[in-house]
C-alpha cells in the first residue's frame, strides 16, 4: 500500500519565458502527484530578491499528495529544474526555474540537503499568497495559521497574472 503525503512546492522563474517555464513544471510536477492530487495557485509576478539586476519573477504554489521520500522529492525536483535549463550560477540570481519544497506534510525535516519548512516561507509574499490560494485553512508545523502570516502590505505587493 502506497503511503500518500501532502506537499507543497513553491515555482519560480524569470528566464526563458517564465510563465511557460511553470507551466512546463506544473505538466512535470503531475508526474510526482498521486491520481488527480494536483493543485495549482494563481501566478504572480514579483520583484526579485537580494542584489542582482534581473527582471521580476513568475511565482506560483504547487500541492500535491506523493508517496515519494522528502529527499526522492527533492531530487525529481532538481530532475525538472535541469531539464528545463536551470544552471546555478549565482545565489539569487535569475532562472529558468526555482522549485522549493515548502512542507512536506507537517513534517519539520533538517538534513545537509534539505530543510523544511522552507527556511523563508514565513516572510515571502510570492510564497504565502499563492500557497493560500489553494490551501487558506492550512496550519504550519509550528501550530502557526497561515492566514495569520498574510499582511495586507503582503497581498499589495503582489500582482497576480493568471488565475
């Protein structure tokens, strides 16, 4: 019997056509879903973070039930990110795509690969507003609401571009 685990994963990119890089993502992502398990957020744009000139990101949240192991996920992850182009050149730097384990269930997971929660989530708005899209009633592993950590600064920043 297969053990089925609910995730969440955030997608990001602002190279090569980002809205067809997370589409191309979602197709692969329902690849790793368990029958018809896959949600998808609305996409946003947003500017990008840290120092480096780049132009703003297509943002989105992913869940979805998998059987897979958190490091399997987080290498079938990786998988689509180089099929799809993405070379790591430069911390914060611009990609073709960015795929982020959030949660996996409500485990709380430390590994040299892997930290989950994703260590930022609580602060980003491409993160938090997506993921509320398509699970606004979700309670994060350390008890706290997620609709709890949505200002309405949050929900400005934001500009949503495709449902």
């Amino acid at each position: 019997m297969t053990v089925a685990i609910q995730v969440y994963v955030a997608l990001g990119a602002n190279l090569a056509n980002p809205t067809l890089q997370l589409d191309d993502a979602v197709s692969a992502l329902g690849a790793l879903a368990i029958g018809d398990s896959l949600r998808v957020s609305g996409y946003y744009a947003s500017k990008p973070m840290g120092e480096v000139l780049q132009p703003d990101y297509v943002n989105a949240v992913a869940g979805f039930e998998t059987a897979l192991t958190p490091i399997e996920l987080l290498d079938a992850l990786q998988g689509i990110e180089q099929q799809q182009g993405r070379v790591r050149l430069q911390h914060w730097g611009p990609r073709t795509l960015d795929l982020d384990i959030l949660l996996y269930g409500q485990q709380q997971i430390s590994l040299p690969r892997l930290t989950v929660p994703h260590y930022g989530m609580k602060q980003r708005s491409f993160v938090l507003i997506p993921l509320a899209d398509i699970a606004p009633t979700l309670t994060l592993p350390c008890n706290t609401s997620l609709e709890s950590l949505i200002s309405v600064t949050m929900r400005d920043e934001l500009q949503k571009l495709i449902e």
